[in-house]
C-alpha cells in the first residue's frame, strides 16, 4: 500500500533539465518559488525576487514552478501554459516577466500579443495553447508544490527548506544569507 507524504520541504528536487532556472546551477543558496502569474501577492514578490536577485548576484540561483490556483484565478492557468509554451520556444524568462509586469491583462488577445511582442512562432504558440499541450507540465509543477506543502503563492523554498517568513526584502535576503553562510 503506497501512501502519500504532506509536509513543508520540497519533494521534487531542483534540476537543470526541468526546471526554470536563472543563476549559476553551483550556487550556495536556491530560492524556489512556486507561483500564480495572477496571484497579486505573487505580482507583490515579483520585484521583490528581481531586487534579492540583484543584490545577491552569483550566489543566487531561482527557480521558478507553476501553481496556478484556479479556483480564484480564472487566467492562471492559461498564463502558466503560456509560460511554457514560450519555454517551448526559448523565451520561458522573457514570457514570465511580461506576464508579471501585465498581471492585471491575462486575457487571450493580451497573452497572445505577448507572444508577438517576444517574437515567439504564433502558429505554434497558439496551437500549443489551444491543445493544452504544456498543461500536463504545469499540473506536475502544480502537483509538486502540494506534495511540498504550498499553502498559498507565492510559495518560498530556500534550499529545499519552505519559507515560511515574510517576503519582503529584508527579510527574505536574511533568510536567503543565512542558507548560503
């Protein structure tokens, strides 16, 4: 009898040919976020996360997954499978901030100016959307953050470890200087 595990650390490990990386793979510190691209706590950390990034340069490494809460976000979905059908494309980090920067504009028309304005294969890119190509991609990363025990976006791990503090800038670069110490 197999039985499923809840708890608060991160059961699917980071790795280079999954997921979403920026920053040097050997960093000392990870911070994992498992987010909602229409989730205005997430919109909230956007910059946030830019800022941590910029002052802790080579020795960060982020990662971002899906967790498109559906049940209050009526275009998450579709904003994660846009994500990844930019990522499809090369264009993963470039689709997630225009996404953020524009999260009050998830329709259709707005995602797929996005597209163009990224200079993405439009064909392709609203195929793949239209046939829910990237979604079975988006539910693991969704799925990974339950089993990881998400409660909310966005969800902060620092190496492994849920972040259960508060996110504002001070507070998370402490957190994030104490993991690389």
């Amino acid at each position: 009898m197999s039985r499923t595990e809840w708890g608060a650390a991160l059961t699917m490990p980071v790795t280079a040919d999954r997921d979403h990386i920026q920053g040097p793979v050997d960093a000392p510190v990870t911070l994992l976020e498992y987010g909602d691209y229409e989730c205005p706590y997430c919109g909230a950390a956007y910059p946030i996360v830019k800022e941590v990034q910029s002052r802790m340069g080579e020795r960060l490494r982020f990662v971002f997954r899906n967790f498109p809460i559906t049940t209050s976000h009526p275009h998450a979905e579709q904003a994660a499978e846009a994500a990844e059908g930019a990522a499809a494309q090369g264009k993963f980090w470039q689709m997630h901030d225009l996404l953020y920067e524009n999260q009050r504009r998830l329709g259709d028309p707005d995602i797929r100016s996005y597209a163009e304005t990224l200079g993405l294969d439009i064909e392709q890119f609203d195929r793949d959307l239209a046939e829910h190509v990237h979604a079975a991609r988006v539910r693991e990363d969704f799925m990974s953050g339950v089993r990881s025990g998400v409660n909310g976006t966005p969800g902060f791990y620092i190496n492994g470890a849920r972040h259960d503090d508060s996110y504002d800038v001070e507070t998370l670069l402490a957190a994030l200087e104490r993991a690389s110490a």
